[in-house]
C-alpha cells in the first residue's frame, strides 16, 4: 500500500511522548507548542479523563509517520499542509500556476515563432 502525505500521521522524530501532539501540528500547519498547550489546558479545564483516552487511542490506531516524509522542505510541508486544510483551494493555486506558466510559455514561443527581424539577426549572429 502506497502512503498517502494526506493522512494522519504520529511525528515520532520531533513528539515528546508518543507524536500525537506533534502529528497533529504536522498535519493541520500549527505551531507544535500552541497544540500542546492546548492539549494541556483542554485536559485542565474540564476534559481530564476524555483527554488522555483520546491521546491514547491516538497513539495506538495512526501509524509512524512514514520515513520518505521525514525529511520534506520545508516548501513542500506548507504545500501539503495547505492541502489537507483546504484541498479546493490547493487545486484552484495549482491549476492557476499552470495556466500563468502555460500564458506566459505560449507568449515565449510567439515570439520566437515571429518574423521578428532582430531576433533572427541574435540567432544568426550566435551561429
């Protein structure tokens, strides 16, 4: 089975105990300590037992962040972050890109395919 850079993963390189905080900010684009502290204070405020079950059960059902992705730009981390977040609008980025590298391909080679008289003098001279 192929691993997929849009599923949940635990970040065993870079967790404290077992990646799930970690996991969570690799996964959703936030900083590791908000997440944490977040945890933490979910757990003091109220949601003590529920918590730590979640945790747990994290931990034991998502897998180990596959080793391919662990070493990723960091271009790349934003890139898939923001297509797990909102994949629409990473489609939408993605097919924009190609249209402007497609517009502005097109306009190169109309230009070289022109009778354009001093471009065809450059070449010349090159030869």
């Amino acid at each position: 089975m192929s691993d997929r850079r849009t599923k949940f993963y635990l970040d065993k390189r870079n967790g404290k105990v077992f990646g799930v905080c970690s996991g969570i900010a690799d996964y959703s684009g936030l900083d590791v300590t908000l997440v944490r502290i977040g945890a933490v204070l979910f757990t003091v405020l109220g949601g003590f037992p529920w918590t730590v079950i979640a945790y747990l059960v994290a931990a034991w059902v998502a897998n180990d962040k596959p080793y391919q992705f662990q070493d990723e730009t960091r271009e790349d981390a934003k890139f898939w972050q923001k297509v797990r977040v909102k994949p629409s609008t990473s489609v939408r980025d993605v097919r924009s890109r190609f249209r402007d590298i497609d517009r502005r391909l097109a306009d190169v080679e109309l230009h070289v395919t022109s009778h354009n008289r001093r471009l065809a003098d450059e070449i010349e001279a090159l030869r």
